[in-house]
C-alpha cells in the first residue's frame, strides 16, 4: 500500500509542480530566467527542509518526501533549462542561475529545518 501511495502523491506533485510553474511564468513574464522552475525547487526546500526540522521519519518521509516533493521538485528540468540557457550564449545568466538555485535552495532547507526544529 505504500507503494501505491507515493505513486499517487507522485503524480500529485507532478501536477502541482506543473500548474505552480505556469502560474509563476504567466506572473513574472521573464523571458529568460526559468522563475517557475526556480519557485518549485526552493518551495520543495523549504517543505523538506521542514520535514527534517519536524524530525519526520518512516512511512510519512517516504510519502510525502519521496512521492510528493520527488515529483514536485525536478533537478532534470532545471539542467536542461541551464543548458538551454548556455546553449544561447547566456553562459552568465546560466552560471548565476546555478548559484541562485543551490544557495536559495539551500537557505530555504536551512529555514525549513530551522522552523520545524521550533515546533
């Protein structure tokens, strides 16, 4: 049953990251910078983030952690939109998209962790 669980949350990650990322993309109008993809991975950092802080383990990790947030987060699309990125000569821009994801991502964990500890 458990199994079947993370499928089922796995694909409701996937729609929620889907339709949060078009409601970002429509909100911000950026041409270039992928801000969908962005808001996706660090709110994905942030619940996990939270998840540790709340010491949750077991079943609850795996199907919230592994089904929901492992479909909702996407590391694939978010080196695919950096090659993209570079591919066009915006080698900067990709570079300065790689920093930003992995320091907010970071810090959105950290935050996560910190507010779930508190609890």
């Amino acid at each position: 049953m458990i199994w079947l669980g993370i499928a089922l949350l796995g694909g409701a990650g996937a729609l929620a990251r889907v339709l949060l990322d078009a409601r970002v993309r429509a909100a911000t109008g950026h041409p270039e910078l992928p801000v969908g993809t962005l808001t996706v991975n660090i709110a994905g950092s942030l619940v996990l983030g939270l998840l540790t802080g709340l010491a949750v383990t077991g079943d609850a990790l795996l199907l919230i952690g592994t089904g929901f947030l492992g479909a909702f987060t996407t590391f694939s699309t978010w080196m695919v939109e950096t090659e993209r990125l570079a591919g066009r000569g915006r080698q900067a821009l990709a570079l300065g998209y790689i920093g930003l994801s992995l320091g907010l991502g970071l810090a959105a964990c950290g935050a996560g962790w910190a507010i779930g500890a508190a609890l």
